[in-house]
C-alpha cells in the first residue's frame, strides 16, 4: 500500500535563479519533496527561519549569496530551527569551508560541481526515514 505520509518540506537559500530552478525541479521530480520557500540572500532567508520555524525538514544553503553568507544563514538555522537538517551546496567545498559549515552544525556538505548526485541520494535517505518514522 503507497505510503500517505506528507512529503519532506525543504527551504533553499540560493541566489542563482537557474541553479535554484534546477535544484527545485530535480528534487521535486525524483523524491517525496516539496520546496516550500526559497531565499537569495542572507537577510530574507534569516527571516523566513525565524517566521517559520518549524517551516521544513531540510535546509539546502548555499554559501554565497546575493547579499551576506550562508554561513549566517546555518547560525539562523541553528537557533529558531534546529529540527531542521541543513545541508550546505555550494561551488567553493574546499577543506575549511565544509569545517566551518560543520562547525556551525550543517549535517552535509555537498560540492556544486561534483556531489549533486550524493545530495539527491542524501535527501532520498531523510525522506525514507522521515516517511518511515
């Protein structure tokens, strides 16, 4: 019997509107997933956490953004979401960046170019476990 349970709701801060089209489209498509906000910058997508904080199951933050950094973003996310997963996507996954992003309690961090499908995979696992739980 196919499962009833809502899908996984997921924010994305990205300042790239091809990126975030892409991303929404692709996730949407191939998983129990619905975007239910999206942000290009720091100051509204602080906003959006603050005014929903139980708004989503998964954060997908990108480091650099039209306006200030994700990082803050993942600082946000930390004090009025913490349920939330936080996964960063980002073009610049050197060593110290996914430390920090770590340090400040991303649960992953994926490579833009390179780890696209190790993200899909990484959301397919938290929409199995939250539909299952």
């Amino acid at each position: 019997m196919p499962s009833t349970s809502p899908p996984l709701r997921c924010f994305i801060v990205e300042d790239s509107p091809l990126i975030l089209r892409n991303l929404t489209d692709t996730l949407e498509q191939v998983l129990p997933l619905q975007v239910v906000g999206t942000a290009v910058d720091e100051d509204s997508a602080t906003e959006w956490i603050r005014n929903h904080p139980s708004g989503c199951d998964l954060m997908i933050i990108d480091v650099f953004l039209k306006t200030g950094i994700g990082l803050n973003v993942l600082v946000a996310a930390r004090r009025h979401a913490s349920q939330a997963r936080r996964v960063v996507l980002t073009n610049y996954a050197t060593d110290a960046i996914r430390q920090r992003c770590l340090a400040l309690d991303a649960d992953r961090v994926f490579d833009k170019s390179s780890e696209l499908e190790d993200l899909i995979a990484y959301c397919s696992e938290l929409a199995s476990s939250t539909r299952a739980a």
